[in-house]
C-alpha cells in the first residue's frame, strides 16, 4: 500500500527516512533508542520515520520476535510527545518464492513492509540453481515478481543489490539485468502497490545501476522512498545521503 504521494524531488523525498534499525535489530548500535532516533530526527527537520527491525528466520527456525519488539515500541512511542510521524513496521524477508518470515497475521499487524529479497548471506535464504550472475538476477526477478502477487509489501529494500553476494563476479548480477526487464519489474511493483527504495549503500556500491534504475523509475512513475538504513543515530539524518544521490542519481 502507497503511505506517500508519488515524488520525484530528492530534496522533498529526504524529509522522511524510511529505513531505520532501532537496537532490537543485532546489527543495530545500542544507541539506536526510540527516543534517541526521534530527538535526531527532530533535529534533522524530518517528518517522518520508519522502524524496521529485522525478521529473518535462522537454519534453526529460531526468528526474531518482531511482533514482540513492535509492542514495546508502539508503548514507547504513545509516551512520547514529537512531531515526527513513526510507522512501526519490519524489514521482512522474502527468503525464496513465496515464501516470507513472518505469517500472515503478523505481516498484517505492521504499519510498514519493507521486503529484503537479497539477504543471500544468510543460511535461511533460499539460493538459485544457477549460481552464476544470471542466475542470482532471474531468481531475484522472480522472488520479487512472486511477493508482487500478494500486497504485503509496501516497499523493497536495497533492490537488486547483490549485498555481500558470495560468488564470483556478483557485481555482473545487475548487468545482466536489461532495461526492459528492470522497467516491466518497476511496473509489477508500482501495480502491487509497492515503492521501491533509495537505499544509500546500493547507489553507493552500484552507482551506474542505480542511475539507470533511478531514471528508469521515473519515467515510467514509481513511487521511491528514501532509505539510508541507520544502523546508529548519525545516519538517521538523511543530508548525508542526499549529498550522494545528487552526484550519482541526477
Ligand atoms: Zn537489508
Ligand atoms: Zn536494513
């Protein structure tokens, strides 16, 4: 479901960032507290923010308890007193074809499904047959076309990006994705009511990739949203980001 008008402006697309770790995620600093997160994001002028802890399931079907997190959260945010508008939601898996770390219900019960379809680094993850670059693309394309078919999601994180991809060559994943194959997954997206992120370490790592895909995006009108992915408090302001995306995007 679309929370947000469809815009085009980095500059506007910055007053919200949509992809914040609080310390219920591992990766997470310590100093990521829902009050220290929105004291920033006070003081960065934004408007809105996004939790998104992680739910993966493990090799020994052992999860994090996002549901759980998510309920001392929402108390946590009902005592606080701000401006800032705090969606409270997860960054989901889409571990294989159709197949999702959370059950429906639980998925239903968050303000914000953002999907990772590329975690391929951990064991839960389903690999592709072919594990070669072309491979890795026609599985993500497919895994992604699958989620698209339900309307779980709201977004998908770091899109494409082969993120710490163990085979050789993982940066070829994304030439051997055509512009037309790329433009017709946009559109699958924009119709299930998805948006798709700027994520800042997949324009930084894949700069050409996320210039096409940027452009691409546009013409055909998707909705992005802007996803530094804080992990400690001084990526929850988005400046530092934006800097880059003007240098790479436009
Ligand atoms: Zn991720
Ligand atoms: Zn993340």
């Amino acid at each position: 479901m679309f929370l947000f008008e469809k815009c085009f402006d980095l500059d506007e697309l910055a007053r919200r960032n949509l992809h914040v770790h609080t310390r219920f995620s591992s990766c997470a600093k310590p100093e990521m507290t829902l009050e220290a997160i929105v004291r920033e994001a006070e003081r960065a002028g934004l408007t809105d923010i996004a939790l998104v802890d992680h739910s993966n399931v493990e090799a020994d079907g052992s999860s994090t308890p996002v549901p759980a997190h998510n309920e001392i959260l929402k108390a946590q945010r009902a005592a606080l007193d701000t401006p800032v508008r705090i969606l409270i939601g997860s960054e989901l898996s889409a571990l294989g074809l159709g197949r999702y770390s959370e059950t429906p219900e639980n998925m239903r019960a968050m303000e914000y499904r953002l999907f990772a379809q590329n975690h391929y680094h951990l064991s839960c993850w389903e690999q592709p047959e072919d594990r070669s670059p072309a491979g890795y693309a026609r599985h993500m394309i497919a895994v992604l076309t699958e989620l698209f078919r339900t309307d779980f999601c709201d977004c998908v994180a770091h899109p494409l990006a082969p993120v710490k991809l163990r085979i050789e060559n993982a940066g070829r994943v994304l030439d051997e994705i055509s512009d037309a194959a790329l433009g017709d997954l946009l559109a699958a997206g924009e119709a299930a009511g998805s948006a798709w992120e700027l994520h800042s370490g997949a324009i930084c790592g894949w700069p050409d990739f996320a210039r096409r895909y940027f452009n691409l995006g546009r013409e055909i009108g998707v909705h992005f949203h802007m996803a530094p992915d804080a992990h400690r408090l001084a990526a929850v302001d988005t400046a530092p980001a934006l800097a880059e995306y003007r240098k790479i995007l436009l």
